[in-house]
C-alpha cells in the first residue's frame, strides 16, 4: 500500500470520527446562549426588606437607566399591607387600629455597578405616614442572578440590620430541589448569614406549585418544625428556627427574615400563606412577625403566651393553645375572648398541664383549623 494510500485512509477516518457523532444527533449542536450582562438585570421593578430596629420595612424599588448609571424610586412601609402602602402615596389614611409604629416612605435612589457590586445610595425621604424623621438608606452588596443581592443596612448615622433586595421576577423560579422529600433537614442560609434552621418537606410538596409554610420558634432556641405528621397530612413545609430564642427581639426577627428569604430562594412558597407558631417567648416572636409581614400571613399559633409589643392585625386568625395551670393561663384565656368580641377567627385549646408546649394533638387540631381556615376561602374564591 502506497504511501498515498495511507494517508488517504487516515485521513477518511478522522472525518468519520469527527462527523459521526455530529450526524447520529441530528445536527451541529446548538450554540450555548451568552448570559446577558449584569447591567441587563439592574432595570425593573425591584423588591426587599430590610431587618433593622426589631422590625421589618419592605419595600418596592422602580429602577431605570439614567445619564450615569441608574436611579429608583421606592415606596418603602411597615406594620401595613402593601396595598395601604399605596393608598398612602395618594392621602388615604389606613384603617383604624394599625400598629403604633406603622410608617410609609417615598425614598429615592441612585444605583451604581461596580463589577458586580450594586449600590442602591438613598436621598430625599419623604414621610407619607410617619416617622417623624428618617435618614436615607443605603443598600450595597453583590448581585447575584438571576436578580438577588444582600447585605448590610446603613443609614447617614448608623449601622443596622441588613437588607434583601431581588427583581420581582427573580424568585418565581426557585433553585433546583436537590433535598430529599419526607425528610427534615439541617439547612444554613445560602447568603453567608449566621442563621440556621431545620426544615421538613412534605412527599407532595411539588415545585409547580406554591406551598403553604409554617415557621416555629422555640424559646430555648434550636426550634423544631411544629409537627411533622402534619406537614405530610396538608402538604405544608414545616420549619424550625435554630438561633432564634428568649431574649431581644431585634436578632430573633433576623433569623427568621433571613430563613424566610433563604426558604422562597430554595422553594416555590404560598406568597398569602405564611404561618407563624411558637411556645412562650416564641408565641410572641410569631405574634410580632403577623405584624411584620401582614401581606404574606394567614395564621399564628400561640402557644403558653400572648403577643409582643401589640396586636397582629384583626384578619389574622390566631390558636390559642394554654395549660391549666400555666403562670401565662390567664393572659391567654382573656385575649382569645377579646379576639372574640372582634371580627377575627380565632380558637382556644386549654391542656391540663402548665408551661408545655402543649400535646402534639393540639398541635394537628391548630393546624387542621388554620388549613381548613384556607381551603374556605379558596372554595369562595377570596
């Protein structure tokens, strides 16, 4: 065989061996799509929440493209619905009994992107509805895709809290399920915040679809999820707060924002279902985050106390449980009443112990209310 041959042959193999694999999938593969730039992500409607003071201020944040770089206007609110929020903007005062410090602030902003750090500068706060001053903010920290950044909260005078920022698109597609369903797990905020917490996904739990969630706190802290039989009867995520215990609100109110928001970066959560329960100190600390995040919740579970620092809003439907014998009985036993005289649903377990969390069927019986609560409204299509 020729020289010529040869080469010839090696030559028709390398184009077998380079074409084959092309042709047997039907094609050139597709090219992979560039990610638009990060720039791309900083226009659009922007939502968040900042931690700071023990209390929680959302806020939406419109941003557009200027001269240099970007400014936003922000509509920014605690203690109100979003809704109240809005009607604010246009001299409607909210409803009666709203809480003591409820506030609504028009803020502007001017972004900048360094790289990939966005800094949202605050200027020109105007109060709608109290305070009676209020510093501008200022949000910096890394943005993330798909429209996710973090860090810590600063106004011109302080240090406090950190913030949450996320375009409104951004979470409706939560990241990839990479636990095991029927399962509790041991789970670390993904932002890098020292915030922990135990969280039980039910079998059903589909990432189609938006899933109730209930948020326990414990005050000796390394809370549990509530019940886990329940979570696999109704299908909720059930979770507990590990950090969070008896003590200053301000870190317990962190903990839990900072779980809330790792929760619906990793899940797809009922944006109107949120529920909040705990023992003692913890019943005070679900109390005080109905009050916090009025557009989400749709029922706390009060265990062995009361609330803290006010009362949640009269649409919350609140459980009662209590011991008979419990140093809190009393204190209990006279707000269920005075939930009773009001418009608010509400219902009262009184076990035959003292400071316990209660029987684990008080428990299931709170959560079948509040669930069956839910699947009322649905069926009348509130």
């Amino acid at each position: 065989m020729s020289d010529q041959t040869v080469l010839s042959c090696r030559l028709m193999i390398l184009l077998i061996a380079t074409f084959l694999p092309i042709l047997s999938a039907g094609g050139p593969p597709e090219p992979t799509k560039a990610e638009p730039p990060l720039e791309a992500l900083v226009p659009g409607r922007w939502r968040g929440m900042m931690t700071a003071d023990g209390k929680t201020t959302h806020m939406t944040i419109e941003v557009k493209e200027a001269r240099q770089g970007f400014v936003g206007e922000s509509l920014m609110w605690f203690g109100l619905t979003e809704d109240e929020a809005h009607n604010a903007q246009f001299g409607a005062l909210p409803r009666q009994g709203v809480h003591k410090r409820a506030f609504v602030i028009e803020q502007d902003f001017a972004v900048t992107l360094a790289g990939d750090t966005i800094k949202f500068a605050g200027r020109r706060p105007r109060r709608l509805l109290l305070p009676l001053s209020y510093n501008p903010d200022t949000f910096a920290g890394r943005l993330e895709r798909p429209g996710v950044v973090m860090g810590t909260a600063r106004d011109t005078k302080t240090v406090g809290g950190f913030f949450h920022l996320w375009k409104e698109d951004a979470l409706h597609m939560p990241l990839p399920l990479e636990l095991a369903k029927g399962e509790t797990h041991e789970l670390a905020c993904l932002d890098g915040l020292p915030f922990h917490y135990r969280c039980h996904i039910p079998q059903s739990y589909d990432p189609a679809r938006p899933t109730p969630l209930l948020i326990n706190s414990s005050p000796m802290g390394q809370g549990q999820p509530l019940s886990v039989k329940m979570a696999e009867e109704v299908g909720w995520l059930m979770v507990g707060l590990k950090e969070s215990k008896n003590g200053p609100m301000p870190p317990n109110l962190e903990n839990l924002n900072a779980v809330l928001f790792d929760l619906r970066r990793r899940f797809n959560i009922h944006p109107r279902r949120l529920y909040f329960s705990g023992f003692s100190g913890g019943s005070r600390m679900a109390s005080w985050a109905a009050v916090n995040h009025q557009d989400a919740c749709a029922g706390i579970i009060c265990i062995g106390a009361g609330h803290y620092d006010g009362v949640p809003p009269k649409l919350v439907p609140i459980f009662f449980i209590v011991g008979q014998s419990d140093f809190n009985h009393d204190e209990v036993v006279a707000l269920h009443s005075e939930a009773e005289r009001s418009i608010r649903k509400t219902e009262l377990i009184v076990h035959p112990g003292g400071h316990t969390w209660g029987r684990p069927q008080d428990h299931e019986a709170a959560i079948r209310w509040l669930d069956g609560l839910a699947k009322k409204r649905r069926t009348k299509g509130d």
